[in-house]
C-alpha cells in the first residue's frame, strides 16, 4: 500500500480548567488528509480547502515538521506527498494544525508498518505543533489521534490517558485569532486560592465524564484562571456573551484551544438556541468565520 487517506478530526483543548492536559475530539468539523508514498525521498505538501494561507514549506508545516521527526527518530529515507484538505476553520484553536500532524504520523505508521504505540503516535506528532504555536503541546494532537476525552499524564515521558466521552452537545463559534499566539502572556502565578480552586475543577471534570453528568461537566469547564484571562482579554463581548448564554441555559461555556474560538455545552434541545446567541453575539468581531453544531466524538483520525 503505498496511498491512504485519512479523516482528522477538530479537537477543543485546555477544556476549561486544563491547560496543555485536557483536550476532546468533535464529531464536526474536521480535515482530510491523503499520504502518497514516492521514490523521491522528499516530502512535499499541498493544501487545499480552508487554507488560512498555511504553509507548505515542510518546516513551517506542522504535518512536515511531524513527518521530519519521525523520520529522524526511525533513521527514514523515504518520499512522501501529503495533501491536506481543510474542511474546518484554522487559526481558531480547533486543533487544526494537530490534526495535520497526527494524521500525517498516523498514515504513514500504516503505510511504513511502524507499528507505533499510541504514546509514539502522539509524541512523535506534537513536535510539528512547533511550526503554529512554538510549543511542542501534545492537548491536541492526542485527541485527534486517540478520540475522546484526553488526559496528559506525563510529558516525560510522554503518557496519554483517554476517557471515552458521552455524545454531549456543542456548539462552537468559530472565531479566527487576532494574533499568531496569545501562549506567551499567559503567566502561572495566579495565587494560592486560585490555583487550589483550578485544580478541583479538573477533578471535576474527570468525575462528571464518569458519571456522563453534563451538568456538572458545564460547571467545571466554567473556571480558568490561566488562560482564559488573557485570551478572553482579546476576544470582544466574550464575557458578555458567556454570561448571556449560560443564563440562557448552556451548561458551560470557554475558549477553545489557544482561541479565539468559544465552545459551549447544552441540551440537543437548546442547541438552536445557543448557536442563534452566538451568531448574534459574535456578527460584528471582525474574526468571526462561522457558528458550527456538533458533538463530542470518541473517534480519532482514521481511514477512510
């Protein structure tokens, strides 16, 4: 076999409270990416669709950077093409640039036999996060590959705990960044009270996957000392339109990922109601793209 092609899901991080650990795949929106194995010993990249003037120089790619990685761990000679067509919004924080990556890594653990554990899988693709973010983050790329709900145990050694997730409702304004990445403001001395009050929401977001209580999942996701002040900074009216739609019954509203997407939690019956609040909330931010309805998925990047 020397082609496949691949659906990569997008994947909301942080979720809330867990910065750089937690992160989810979404049923919708998501990417397609096709492998070419050739002779040439090159990797080249083409991109189509959505494409947020991505780049396809190899190293400035994150699919590329990936790709390099693997093949410097596993001593690789070998030619590739990589076509990546974007169906979801990039520059927003839904995980597109871990997607290319982890589907990128993923096909050719296939198409090479690598026979890869999952931890290598998500290891090995989180490096090319460093052409988007400047940061070797693993959140999303473990998401695209496992599906679910993903907890990052460790980044030395690299360990990945997946949960399967119930199919909650969402509803997702997507929202392009106004700056490459806000990752550099964020600051880790949020005090004593704050922290002890970050980590019990992180626990309660464990608990409410166990007992597939949305409720409670909407209340713990609500509380983010770290990143969302700074990100929320610089998405206009989001703190009016949290408060709003959580008054309006969603059960937990955030920032997806690095921004400057908003992900919100709800009934399937108030779904309609909360997408109409953010479409209205969110027409006048220069950035804004679009309001998706999806839900939380366990399925990961996989062949098609």
């Amino acid at each position: 076999m020397n082609k496949i092609t691949l659906r990569s899901p997008a994947t909301t991080a942080n979720v809330g409270p867990g910065y750089d650990i937690f992160a989810m795949a979404l049923k919708e929106p998501y990417d397609e990416i096709t492998l070419f194995l050739n002779d040439s010993e090159k990797i080249e990249i083409c991109v189509s669709g959505d494409c947020c003037y991505i780049p396809t120089n190899t190293e400035d790619n994150t699919a590329g950077l990936a790709v390099l990685e693997l093949f410097k761990r596993k001593k690789i000679q070998q030619g590739v093409k990589i076509e990546i067509n974007k169906k979801m919004p990039s520059c927003g924080g839904l995980g597109t640039t871990g997607a290319s990556a982890a589907a990128a890594i993923y096909g050719l653990n296939k198409l090479l036999n690598l026979n890869l554990s999952s931890n290598e899988l998500i290891d090995i693709s989180r490096m090319g996060e460093v052409a988007s973010g400047g940061s070797p983050h693993a959140d999303n790329v473990a998401a695209s590959i496992m599906g679910g709900f993903v907890l990052v145990k460790s980044y030395h050694p690299i360990d990945v705990l997946k949960l399967d997730i119930p199919e909650f409702p969402i509803v997702l304004a997507a929202i392009k960044k106004s700056q490459r990445t806000t990752r550099g403001f964020i600051t880790y001395e949020i005090g004593q009270e704050k922290l002890k009050e970050q980590m019990a929401h992180c626990a309660s977001v464990i608990h409410a996957l166990h007992t597939k209580d949305i409720l409670e999942f909407g209340k713990a996701i609500n509380v983010d000392h770290i990143a969302e002040p700074v990100r929320g900074a610089s998405i206009p009216e989001y703190y009016e339109i949290k408060k709003k739609v959580l008054d309006a019954g969603a059960f937990g509203c955030t920032i997806s990922g690095g921004g400057s997407s908003v992900i919100a939690f709800c009934s399937k019956e108030n779904q309609e109601k909360i997408a109409q609040m953010f479409e209205k909330g969110f027409a006048s931010n220069p950035h804004y793209i679009k309001t998706i309805r999806s839900f939380t998925s366990n399925q990961g990047v996989h062949e098609i």
